[in-house]
C-alpha cells in the first residue's frame, strides 16, 4: 500500500478510523487508511461506450451490463470532452474524430415529414363470412 500523496511505501501504524487501520507516512507524514477503488473496471466503460456508438440508447445498455444510465451518460459526455480538448490541442486534419450528439435519434426523426410505411398488416375476416370461425390475416408490408 503506497501513500496517497507522495507514493512512499514506508509506513507505520497510526490508530485506527472506522474500524480501519490507519497508518502514518514516513515521507510526508500524511495519514491515511486503506481504501477500496470505486467505480466500474475500464473494461465496462469501454464496453458501454462501444454499445452507445453501435446505436443503442442509455436505458438499453443500462439493462444488458447492469449498470446505471446516468453513468453511461456521464461516461459519453467524458468522453466527447477527451475528444474535444484533442481536436483544439492539435488541429490536424489527419484525426478524424466524429462527435455524436446525445439526441440524435431525436434529431433524425425530427426531421422526417412522413412515416416510412413498414410493419405489419393486419386484417380481421369477420365471423359470418367464414364457415369456421374468425381468422386473423397478416401480411407484410
């Protein structure tokens, strides 16, 4: 266990806080206590951004990793700020980042006049037409 501000690995018990041992730095004198990560694996992130620029929506991508969409949220919008922050550093015309907006579906069926016409037909054969019974007749459109 390093310390947290100067990285030292030379130490000694200090007491205890919470519970938990808590342990003097050598280098700095800075106390502290063992703590856990917080947060997903980069593994996940990476994941839940790649399914986002597939085309799936927040609350979609929050049902198949289990986990929040509000952090996938937060992890696109970091992202597009990396993405950014790149694109002011080095001007270049060689890097070719795309940024996405967060209400491009909305975007994209906004701008359409009429609906597209696919799905299903579906057409009832009423009951004294028929020597057997109701039917249901589907058909693609």
């Amino acid at each position: 266990m390093h310390c947290p501000k100067c990285r030292c690995v030379e130490r000694v018990k200090n007491g205890r806080a919470n519970g938990l041992p808590r342990f003097r730095c050598k280098g700095c004198g800075c106390n502290y206590t063992k703590s856990t990560r917080r947060g997903h694996p980069l593994a996940v992130r990476k994941r839940a951004i790649s399914l986002y620029l597939e085309g799936l929506g927040f609350r979609s991508i929050e049902r198949l990793l289990d986990i929040s969409h509000m952090s996938v949220m937060r992890w696109v919008r970091d992202v597009a700020a990396q993405i950014q922050s790149i694109k002011a550093a080095e001007k270049d015309e060689r890097l070719n980042a795309r940024v996405m907006e967060m209400n491009e579906m909305w975007h994209y069926l906004g701008t359409k006049t009429a609906s597209s016409g696919c799905g299903w037909l579906l057409t009832e054969i009423p009951k004294a037409s028929l020597p057997s019974g109701p039917f249901l007749v589907v058909e693609r459109r």
